[in-house]
C-alpha cells in the first residue's frame, strides 16, 4: 500500500471549496441536480459526499432567490411610499396654487410633473412589492 502525503488543514479547504465551485458552476450552466450529482462522482468524490454538496448548493441557490425577492419588495415598498409623497405634494401644490388664484384672481401652477413622476414611480413600485 502506497503512503499518501499527510495533508494539511489548508489543503482540504481548498479541495472542499474546489468541489463547491465546481457543483456551483455546472448549476449555473444549467445542469439537473442530478447532472451535477453524477459528474462530481464521476470526479471521483462520494454519491454520499456529491448528494450532500448538491443538496446544499441547491439550498443556498433558493436562499439567495428568496432574499433577493425580499430586497425587491422592500425596494418596492419604498418606491410606492416615495412614489405616492411626490405625487401627493405635486396634487396640493396645484390645489393650493388654484384655490389663492380663484380668490384674488391670478395664475396658479399644475404641478403635472411631480404627479406624473410620482404616479408613474408609484406604479413601479407597486409592480416591485408584487413579485
């Protein structure tokens, strides 16, 4: 029997953090679960070790997608609150500018592009905070 050199804590991390990238790359490239599986065997890692490796990339890959939908909504949330104050402001600035106008006579201002730009960033928003 042939004596392999004693590796170094190091060296297994790297090897470990090699197999994940390598999992992780053939997902994003569009592999099954499976595929991914079998090609880490094929490289001569476990099926017990290649099924676990799987499992947790998968599992952080649903991880990331759910914590980028919630940073989303909450965007949403956000463009919708700033949306609706812009919109709101630019609806009393033209009802407070027309109301002094038809007391004393005069002009008065529409505030039509802080509605507009409020409605419309509202609107994105809303798609946003809605999946």
């Amino acid at each position: 029997m042939e004596d392999q050199p004693e590796q170094s804590p190091e060296d297994v991390k790297k090897a470990v953090e090699a197999v994940y990238a390598y999992g992780a790359s053939l997902l994003r490239a569009g592999k099954t679960s499976a595929e991914v599986e079998e090609a880490l065997i094929e490289k001569g890692i476990p099926q017990e070790t290649a099924a676990l490796v799987v499992s947790r990339l998968v599992k952080a890959r649903e991880e990331i997608v759910v914590e980028a939908s919630n940073k989303n909504k909450s965007q949403g949330q956000t463009n919708m609150a700033l949306g609706a104050l812009i919109c709101i402001a630019g609806i009393v600035i033209t009802a407070a500018t027309y109301s002094a106008a038809s007391e004393g006579g005069g002009r008065y201002v529409v505030a039509w592009g802080a509605i507009i730009f409020g409605a419309i960033r509202f609107f994105r928003g809303l798609s946003q905070a809605s999946g």
